[in-house]
C-alpha cells in the first residue's frame, strides 16, 4: 500500500465491470455515491501486503483480517464494513446520518438471512390482494402504470391547463411507432414515429406532439400566454403541485411471476372507472386513520440549513405530500403489516425492503419512456420535480420496475450474495473467494468526532470516504426515507426535527461556511486519530473539483497526527450517472497515511515541493494514458495533482510555495512551464499564478 504498486489499470478494468453489473449486496437499499466494493476490497488486501507482495494471490485466495480492528467514521452505504467483514476483520462504522447508520447494520447482518418466500407470500396474501383491487380494469386487466400530469391555474387568465412536456406516452427504441395522447381528451394512439401532428380519432382535435405547455420547468399558458415558472407557483397559491390522472397502462392478469412481453401491454385513457377507484382507496384511507391503530408518518421536511431547497419552493412542508391517497393506502396497511411481525432479521428485511421502495412509489418519480419503466426518485441525487409523475402498481410480481415484491427479491438477492460471494475474474467472468470467517459489524448512529465507545489506541486500520466540502448533502435525500424507518423500527435514535446537527456538508461555499467545515472535519480527524494504534494505517478516498475544496481537507488534517505517506489514482465513479459529464472526476485520489506521534502538528498546512508532485501525475498519466475507460482525463490529473500537492503540506519536510498558491494552478499549466521552461521554473511560475480556484 505505502509503495503504491496496487495493479491500478487492471483494477479499474473491473471497476468498470462493477459500474455496468454491481455487487448484488448493495441492492438492497439506496444509497447516496456508494464506493466501488471492488476498490475497497482491494485496498483492504494491498493494506495487508509487503511492498513485493502477490496482489492477484492475495486477490484470488484473500486473506485473513481476523484480529483486526477497522474503522469507518463517514460509514454512508457501508462499503468498507461489507468488504471488511467478508476478510475476517472487526468492522466500527458511525454515521451521523440514522437512515445510513440502518442501511449498513442491516448489510452487516443479512448473510444470515433466511428465505423471505413464506414471508412475502403471506403479505401479498394480506396486503397485496387488498391494494390490487385499486389497480384493476373492469375487463380484469391490471394496472401497472397510473400517468398523472400538474395542473396549473394560470395567473393571468384564470385557465387551468395541463403542464404536459410533450404528448409522447411511450417511444420504444427501435420502433418504427410510438404511443402518444391527445392534448384535448387523452385518447391515446399508436402513430409513426415520424409523425408530428395528431389527429383525434374521438375528438377530432388536432395536437403537436412534440410540443406541451412546459419547457424546462417554465409553463406557457395556452390561452393568454402568460409565462411562470413551476417553481413559483406555490407562492401564490401557498399548497404543493395539484395533479390530475389522465392515462393508465395495464397488463394481463399474471400470476407466474414473469415479466409480461411488451406486447401484452395497453396504454388507455383514464376514464370514470379509474377515477372512482382513486375515490375508494381515499375512502378507505380516510376509515384506517380513523380506527385507532398506527398513522401515517408526519414528519415536517427541514427548512433550515439545506443546500438545496427545490423541495421547500414547490409547496411541499411534510414528506406524506410526495404521495396521493391510494399510495399512502398501500404504504399505511404495509407498514402495519410489517411492524406486526415478530421482531428479528426476517421483519428488518422486509422493513430495509419497504423503505427502498419508497423511492419508485411517489409523485415524484418518472417514466422512462423508451424503456417503458418506472424513473424512480434520487435517479438523479435530487428532489427532481416532476410535471407528469408515474403512479406504480405496487404489487405486480415481475414486471415494471421498483414495486415492493421486486424489492423484496433485491434484498433476497443481496443476502445470498453477501453469504456466497463472488470476485470478478480479470481474464472475465467470476469466482468464488476462499472464505473467511466472518467478522463483527457495529454500526453506530454517532459522529465521527465524539467516538466514546471506541477505546483510544484501538484501530488497527482506518479507511474511509470522508464528507466532501460543498458537495451533495445526502442527509437532505436520504431524509426523505427516515419518517417511515423510524415507524418500521429501522431507526431508534430520538426524534431530532431538522437534519443531523453534525453534518459536515456546507450548504454554500462561502468562506465562513468552509471554515466551518475545516473545523469540523478537523476535530473529526483529531478523534480518530485518538483510536488508531500508533503507526496504525489509514487510507482514504477524496475527489473535489476545486482548490478550495482540497485546501479544506489539508487544513483539517494538519493538526491531527496523521501522516500522508502516499498518493495515486483508483478508479472510482466509472457508471453512466446523468450527473456525470466531460468534466466530471472518475478517478480518485487515495491518500494513504500513518499515525505518527513524532510529526510535527501545524495550525495550517505547510509549504509543498510543486516539482515532485508534478512529477507523480506525469507518471501516472503515463501509465493511464492508453486506457479508454475510464479515461484518466483533465479533471483526473487535476485531482491527483491536488491531493499530491496536499500530501506534500502535510510531510515533515516543506517546499518554497503555499498550498493556497499551488493548488490554483490547474495541472496542465504546471505541466505546460515545466514542458516549457523546465522543472526548475515550475515553481516560480506557481508563486507568480494565481488564477481562480
């Protein structure tokens, strides 16, 4: 690990595999930019090797981290504690998020997880055949999509109007025809892809297919032409988004569990039929909350320190908002179902099933219409509104996408991998490892600078993936999920009204906010430090675009006595994320350190050697150079370049220029003047640069 001889080019070969087919262990719940397994788990084996160490041996037949205690204070998606105990280690992680806190306990124990055949069975049996009868046609047929679309009342005329995008319904790729609707009485039709213009055969109404009322959330009023935004719309109105049902898609009735061929799928109208269901189940919403037994969770969403309050400005103040009667109905006798179970692993399955469901059962998911699925909410890591949200059918057995019995086989699937796992093989295909014994998993809901429960001088390994400054604040996502983990039993750390108070994500990147960052994550550093063993190794991964955002990290660890020993790339966000684009990172950076007693502790980073850290990336870049995916980039070589010029203001050694200095001049400037005017003037021209972070 120290000499940095990790096999990296051929480790993100199967970084990219994990990308486009990930570990099934990690299926069974959401979570927020999870850390490869893969990478982690070759990390945890390099910690374990001499400098000539056998890395593919050790790969092929792992290796035994029995005895050994490893530590994860920003545990998330509990990455390092699932990859660790499958080695045999003793795996601490904290968190101060609750609902990531539930997510990794639960991945620590689900090996022994029994078969939850019987066990859904039986809640279809109960609940299921209940809630279907609100998703069926007269002719029997089910519903599995429900096509609601925002109706907004114009401030200039008074007209109320549809927010439509477009009227496409459904456009298969590859197909010469596409389902669209007509904008004056949703008939919907099967016309040529080519076709721009709809005539109604009900109506007679004439309709532009491509065009609607609605452009990158702005509405065009259809009559007078006025122009609003759909954000604005609640400050004059002063309640959500209102939304009517307009079209359904069903299936036939199926009982085999399979997924049904596209070609057995309708799209038809709504019509009385469904509107009078949609009344039923609000009738029966209405009776269950009136009968004494466990209500629906009413949890306010935070206002108070977000970093993004998209949510807040469209109108919604409680989470129960983001779903209509007939989804509350469904998640009501749920959860009461669930919570009547006898307590154990069995019941917190099913709980972790039901809250990961959540995401594909409310008004704010999608249709990915040229896949004729669901596009569930947090596909992109935000309260994303939607004008014409997707209602699921939550009880059909294999077709559609995110219904609760899916999601019941998604935690199936990850228990059974997480007790019999396998490797990818880097000729292709994959592997059994050799097994260990599996270690302890403790995961607590405390912050990673008051570590109470953990003995000082007690960790053998730190490795982690620490907050990034200004980055997305997951806390504000995965609250959407915590109301109806608290009611599951998921979550049993007191009620706290706003987001977790220890949160180090800063809402902005102002300097106060980023000092208040570098202090917290300093004292974070301080405190785990206090529970390394001297000489104890840590390694941890960070990415950030931004000077600023690596100043922060150098500033919080130069007081602790942890000292960077080594710096290289790893390839970590290689999947086809919508937040992905040309300047997004896909490698990152992993900074090794040790805990030593010896070093000198600084107020503030020292002075780094601009000619060694540059030198570092040039060589990397040339061992990456041919690789085509994922491509070491410009955004790459800049992030190295950064954590390389960290690792140099924290040794005991200095260099002639500032951190705050370096770290503005991008990498292919410095790569330019040493090309150029040779090494010698590389650091010259840092001092003499400075450009915008």
């Amino acid at each position: 690990m120290e000499a940095g001889t990790l096999p990296v080019r051929e480790l993100a070969t199967i970084a990219v595999r994990e990308g486009q087919r990930p570990r099934p262990v990690y299926g069974a719940h959401k979570w927020f930019a999870r850390r490869l397994g893969s990478a982690f788990r070759a990390l945890l084996l390099a910690s374990t090797l001499p400098p000539n160490g056998d890395f593919w041996a050790a790969y092929e037949t792992g290796v035994s981290l029995e005895g050994i205690t490893l530590l994860d204070p920003f545990v998330g998606g509990g990455t390092s504690c699932v990859e660790g105990q499958r080695l045999g280690a003793r795996c601490l992680g904290t968190d101060v998020d609750p609902v990531a806190v539930a997510v990794s306990r639960f991945q620590g124990r689900m090996h022994a997880l029994g078969d939850l055949v019987q066990p859904l069975a039986r809640l279809s049996a109960e609940v299921g055949a209940e809630v279907e009868r609100f998703h069926k046609r007269p002719d029997n047929r089910l519903i599995l999509h429900h096509f609601w679309v925002q109706v907004v009342e114009c401030r200039g005329c008074g007209l109320l109007y549809d927010a439509q995008p477009h009227h496409v319904l459904a456009a298969e790729v590859g197909k010469p025809e596409r389902h669209v609707f007509c904008g004056q009485c949703d008939q919907v039709h099967l016309r040529p892809v080519g076709e721009e213009v709809l005539a109604c055969d009900a109506c007679g109404a004439s309709t532009e297919i491509a065009k609607g009322a609605v452009v990158f959330g702005t509405a065009t009023c259809p009559h007078c032409g006025l122009v609003e935004r759909l954000i604005d719309l609640s400050e004059r109105t002063g309640v959500p988004p209102r939304f009517r049902l307009f079209a359904t898609e069903s299936i036939p009735p199926n009982r085999s569990g399979r997924a049904v061929p596209m070609t057995e799928r309708q799209f038809q109208k709504a019509d009385e039929h469904d509107f009078r269901l949609l009344d039923a189940a609000a009738a029966m919403l209405k009776t269950l909350l009136a009968d004494g037994g466990p209500g629906l969770p009413d949890r306010i969403i935070p206002n108070e320190g977000r970093a993004d309050d998209r949510l807040i400005r469209y109108g919604y103040r409680r989470y129960i908002e983001l779903f209509n009667d007939r989804q509350r109905l469904h998640l009501l006798l749920l959860a009461r179902a669930i919570t009547a179970l006898p307590e154990g692993l069995e019941r917190e399955a099913l709980a972790i099933a039901f809250s990961d469901h959540l995401k594909s059962l409310n008004m704010m998911a999608g249709y990915a219409f040229g896949y004729r699925r669901i596009s569930p909410l947090f596909a992109l890591r935000a309260f994303r509104h939607i004008p014409r949200p997707v209602e699921l059918n939550p009880w059909v057995p294999g077709t559609g996408r995110g219904g609760f019995p899916n999601a019941v086989r998604s935690v199936q699937r990850a228990a059974r991998w997480a007790l019999s796992p396998v490797e990818y093989n880097p000729a292709g295909g994959f592997f059994p490892p050799r097994q260990e014994k599996k270690g302890e998993v403790d995961v607590r809901h405390v912050p990673a600078s008051h570590l109470a429960h953990v003995p000082d001088g007690s960790v053998d390994l730190l490795l982690t993936d620490p907050p990034y400054f200004d980055n997305i604040a997951y806390s504000e996502l995965a609250d959407f999920f915590l109301p109806w983990q608290r009611m599951l039993g998921l979550v049993d750390s007191p009620e706290v009204p706003g987001l977790p108070p220890d949160q180090l994500a800063a809402p902005g990147r102002s300097d106060a906010e980023g000092d208040v960052f570098r202090e917290k994550l300093g004292a974070c550093f301080a405190e785990v430090s206090r529970k390394m063993k001297d000489g104890a190794l840590g390694v941890f991964t960070y990415q950030h675009r931004t000077a600023v955002g690596w100043e922060r990290l150098a500033s919080a660890l130069a007081s602790s006595p942890l000292r960077v020993v080594n710096v290289f790339p790893l390839a970590g966000d290689v999947g086809t994320s919508l937040h992905k684009h040309d300047e997004s990172i896909s490698w990152d950076a992993v900074l090794v350190v040790r805990k030593d007693v010896a070093l000198k502790r600084r107020s503030k980073p020292a002075n780094v050697d601009v000619i060694a850290a540059a030198g570092m990336v040039e060589r990397w870049s040339r061992v990456l150079d041919d690789l085509t995916s994922p491509r070491f980039r410009k955004a790459d070589q800049d992030n190295l370049w950064r954590a390389a010029l960290v690792a140099s203001s924290l040794s005991n050694g200095s260099g002639p220029i500032a951190l705050s200095d370096a770290l503005k001049l991008p990498w292919d400037a410095s790569l330019g003047i040493a090309g150029e005017t040779g090494p010698e003037k590389l650091q010259a021209a840092a001092l003499a640069t400075s450009p915008a972070s």
